[in-house]
C-alpha cells in the first residue's frame, strides 16, 4: 500500500514538472506573441530579427539574462530576497501540481481552497522581494502589490463560494465536466474576477509592483540574471495559469477551454496596450467599498 502511495506521489510530481516545462516554453512564445502584438497596436514594427520572422528572440533574451551575473561581493540583497524568489519558483509550481490534476486523473474536493491557499501566498513572496532588497522603490514597489493582493484575496474568495456553490461542489474535475456557461448566471462576478487576475498577476492597469513610470523598475530593480529571470518569467506563467481557472470557472471545459484560455491571454496582452493605470487610492477604495457589497449582492442571488 505504501509503495502504491509513493508511486502516486511520484507521477503526479512528475506530471506537475512536465507541465512546468510545456508551460515555461509556452511562456517564452507568449513574450514574443505579446510584444509583437503590442508593436502592431502601436503601429510600430516588434521582434523580427533573431531567427526566422523573430520566433528566437525570447530564448535570446533568456541567454542573454543568464549569462549576465553580478559580483557576490557588491549585490545589496539580504538572504530574504533569495528567499522569496524561491518561494514564488514554488508557489509556480503548486500552481503546476494544481493544474496537472485534472489532466492526470486526480481530484480532490478541495480543489478550489488548495487553489485558494496557494494565491494567497503570493503576497508573501513579493513582500519578501522588495523588503530583502534595501531599496525604497522595491520595498514601495512590494508593500502596494501585496496590499493589492490581500485586497483581491477576498474578491477571490467569494468568487470561488460561488462557483461552489453553483457548482454544488468544489472539485475542479466537476466544474470541469459541468459545461456551464455560469458567466450568464454570475457576469459581475466575471468581470471582478478579470480585475482580481490582472492585480494578481501584476499587469496594467493595477501593475502596483512594477509601475515603471514612477518605481524605476518596481520590485525588482536590485535584480539580475537568473533571479530577475524567475521573477519574470513566474509572472506569465501565473498569467497562464488563470487564464485557464477563468475559462473553467465561467466557460466550463471541453474544447472551447482552449479557445477562452487564449482569449483570456490575448485580454492581458490587449490591457496592457489600451488601459490607463488606475490610481492606487481609487483601485483600493473600489475594492472595500463596492466589490464587497457585489458579491454580497451575488450570494443572495445564488442562494435564491
């Protein structure tokens, strides 16, 4: 029994680190699509030199960020920083283990509060970033952003009890083989959850952490090479991830999956092009005064 156990455990860790490499790669393809979309929103031409029609420039960039380094003896970060960027390189990869069990034939009843658990997380490790780096702009970077994020956590919360609810269960493989279009039942709900992802994943207009314009850099200004490379590069692929909880908590599965999860990802690329950043202020005010009483609103309607 034990050994049954452990080969469970172990493919489904191996499932997890082979979908942490297929998304990585897609990752690096998303870069180049977003930055050839936004040259082409821009009227202006994107990457197009580096291989054929520019499909090598992100695995270029990625070279050319590792074999960047800094010397040991005049780097400024404490040992929390290196901390963080490795919590965040495991919080990605829970979201990975999450991800591959639905497609490996585990399931869990909680599948939505583990979901849940490891979002809230992700306040830490940014926390941690700009706090280890002993610079204002990261540390001012880092205290918005994980502000921002225990904001949302809340409007996460509500939104998963009421797919929940709707549902009748919290396992992701029954939300998955629903095929409900509940984005007719709850559309509020969808349109919070689309804010909630966006300042979660640190994308304009609510990109708090990494507001170049008026941070420098953001959080992480202190940082190079392949500790900048996992902070970048975990960022899309919490991008993705989301992309893909959206489309299975408001489309349902199937193969229309994949068409609403690349909708979703080309509606990050889009915010970035067409929205304003949102004043830090409003956003927060917003958040405690109007999405709260949204939700609450939303309850009674399910519960009826």
């Amino acid at each position: 029994m034990a050994v049954l156990v452990l080969l469970n455990w172990f493919y489904l860790f191996f499932s997890g680190f082979i979908s942490f490499v297929l998304i990585m790669v897609l990752v690096a393809f998303f870069i180049l699509a977003e930055r050839k979309i936004l040259g082409y929103m821009q009227i202006r031409k994107g990457p197009n030199k580096v291989g054929v029609l520019g499909l090598l420039q992100s695995f270029a960039d990625l070279l050319k960020l590792i074999v960047k380094y800094k010397v040991f003896f005049f780097q400024v970060r404490s040992w929390l920083s290196w901390f963080s960027v490795f919590l965040l390189v495991f919080i990605s990869c829970s979201y990975c283990v999450l991800y591959c069990t639905i497609y490996s034939g585990y399931g869990s009843a909680n599948w939505l509060l583990w979901f849940l658990m490891v979002v809230g997380l992700t306040g830490y490790s940014l926390l941690g970033v700009g706090w280890g780096s002993f610079n204002k702009y990261a540390l001012l970077g880092s205290i918005r952003s994980s502000f921002g994020s225990v904001t949302f956590e809340a409007a996460f919360m509500c939104v998963i009890i009421i797919v929940g609810l709707v549902v009748g269960s919290y396992n992701i493989v029954d939300v998955y083989n629903s095929n409900w279009l509940i984005i007719f039942s709850l559309p509020a709900c969808y349109i919070l959850w689309l804010m909630g992802i966006l300042c979660e994943s640190n994308r304009t207009p609510f990109d708090y952490a990494e507001s170049e314009s008026e941070l420098v850099s953001g959080l992480n200004v202190e940082y190079c090479n392949v500790p900048f490379t996992c902070l970048f590069a975990c960022e899309y692929l919490i991008m993705y991830i989301f992309s893909w909880v959206t489309s299975v908590f408001f489309f349902g599965g199937g193969y229309i999956l994949y068409f609403f999860s690349l909708f979703h990802l080309v509606f990050f690329i889009w915010a970035r092009a067409v929205l304003p950043r949102v004043r830090y202020d409003f956003f927060v005010s917003f958040m405690w005064k109007w999405c709260l009483l949204i939700f609450v609103f939303s309850f009674f309607v399910v519960l009826v």
